[in-house]
C-alpha cells in the first residue's frame, strides 16, 4: 500500500512538474493566439467605432457579408490564387530541396541562394516583378522581339493577373518549405533507398514508392502552412495591382484591409477575419482527414 501511495505521488510530482514546464507556453499562446481571436469574434457582434462606442448587433455583420457582392468576389479571387499558389510552391520546394539532396559540393552555397529571395521584403520584390510584368517592361520586350504580342500580365483576366501574382509569391516564399523538405529527406534512412536501389527500382519508381511516402507528415505540414500563406496573400498584391484590374486580384484579406482601415467598419472587418480562420481551419481538417487516411490504408 505504502508503495502505491509512494508511485501515485511521484506521478503527481511528474504531472505538476511537467505543467509548471509547459505553463509559460501556454500563457503565451494564450496571450497572443487565443485571446486575439476571441475578441475578433467578439468584436464581429458589434458595431466598433474608433472612439471605443461598441453597439451590439448579433449575427448582422454577418447577414451583411454574405450577402455583399464584394465578399463572393474577393472569396473567388483568394481561392483561385490558392489553387494556383500552393501546389506551385510544393512543386517548386520539393524539387529545390531534391536538388540540395542530391548534391555532394558547394551545398551550403546552393541553399544560401536559394534562400535569399525568402529574405527579400514582399515591396522590394513587388516593385521589382511590377517593373518586369509591365506592358513595356523586360519580359514583354523580349516576347515583341521574339514576334509575339504584348502580353497585358497585370491587367489581363483574372487566372493571368494572379497567376503572375502566385508566381512572384512562391519566387519570393518558396525558400521555407524547400528547408522543411530538405530536413525531411536528409532525416530518411539511407537503408530504405539503398534496398531500392538494389531491388532494380529506378529514380522515379524510387521517388514515387519511398521517398514521397516517407515524406508524407512533411508534406502534410507544408500543405497546410502554405494554404494559410495563401489564404493571407496581401503584400504582393497591394504593391503590384492594388486588388485590380476590376477586383480581379481583390482577395479576403485585401477586402478586410480595405473595410478596416479604409472605411473603419471594425465590426464587420473582424466578421471577414472570422469567415476566414473558418475557412483555413475548415480546409486544414480536410487535408489532415486525408492524409491519415491514406496513412490507415
């Protein structure tokens, strides 16, 4: 008896300690993840004006969202920037980082310049891109000295406009998910590609059988961050189009911008900002149902 009683205290001891351990993390996101999004939903039930006046409203701000045409347009707009952003970044990623994988000298060069667009500011790279896309930019001039048109890549339709625009994102953002897939390969053991290799497997049946199977969780995290990256997309298109031609460009968070700090409509800024952690948390349940799914099988 004396010894259970000993066993249950010690686990006690362990259970606090491990708390009191964990304790300053969970204040912080408490602080800094939790509580800002319970006063965005919150503040989506009123009326907020500058000068500290609050005025409950309910659910309207969000009667008024779905239904504003502004909303349908700029949801349009983000999910076709998604489709086109996230698996050019995952492609773009994978293949950077099975490139440093398969390398012997001069890696860590390599990957510095690989990286170093990930280090550039969003403007920076914004005025650049603007600049080459322009209707008597580089890009342009080369495709008229070729004998082809002026190709309007800025104020063309809308899968032109922000396919350009996903574009100069995963040039400037891909640096990231290519060191997460680096580290995932690097972390596979050598044995499984070795048995591979002397099964007769070639590269691609290699690739496609064991390195892309063992890379799953990675890719799984990847997935998800860059569908939130995607989901957030605002830097490149206040600098390049500033939400047009005609709305083409006008995603979520530009929309909330604009209701925001624009027209100072708090309330229905923080209702937009709600829909949308609905819609990536959503989305990010999905492709985890997903995955583990095909773990299972």
């Amino acid at each position: 008896m004396k010894t259970s009683a000993g066993s249950r205290a010690a686990h006690r001891r362990e259970a606090v300690a491990g708390i009191l351990f964990v304790l300053p993390t969970l204040v912080i996101f408490g602080l800094f993840k939790f509580l800002p999004i319970a006063g965005a939903g919150a503040m989506s039930l009123t009326q907020y004006r500058l000068n500290g006046d609050v005025s409950w409203l309910g659910t309207q701000n969000y009667q008024r969202l779905f239904s504003d045409p502004n909303f349908w347009q700029s949801l349009t707009a983000t999910a076709v920037y998604v489709v086109i952003f996230v698996p050019l970044t995952i492609a773009v990623s994978l293949g950077g980082a099975l490139l440093l994988n398969t390398l012997v000298r001069f890696t860590g060069t390599f990957r510095a310049l690989l990286f170093v667009p990930y280090l550039s500011s969003f403007v920076m790279a914004g005025i650049i891109w603007s600049w080459i896309f322009d209707t008597d930019g580089p890009l342009n001039a080369a495709l008229r000295g070729l004998g082809a048109g002026t190709v309007p890549f800025l104020s063309g339709d809308q899968w032109l406009v922000i396919g350009c625009l996903a574009m100069v994102s995963v040039w400037k953002g891909f640096g990231y998910s290519m060191l997460v897939f680096l580290a995932g390969l690097k972390a596979q053991p050598a044995e499984v590609h070795e048995a591979a290799r002397i099964d007769g497997a070639s590269s691609l049946q290699a690739f496609w059988h064991v390195t892309l199977p063992l890379l799953k969780p990675v890719l799984f995290f990847v997935l998800v961050i860059e569908t939130i990256v995607g989901f957030q997309v605002f830097d490149t298109i206040y600098v390049m189009t500033g939400g047009g031609p005609n709305r083409a460009s006008y995603s979520l968070i530009y929309f909330l911008y604009d209701e925001g700090f624009k027209y100072l409509d708090f309330g229905y800024a923080a209702a937009i900002g709600m829909v949308l952690f609905a819609i990536v948390l959503i989305l990010s349940l999905i492709q985890r149902h997903f995955v583990e799914r095909k773990d299972a099988k």
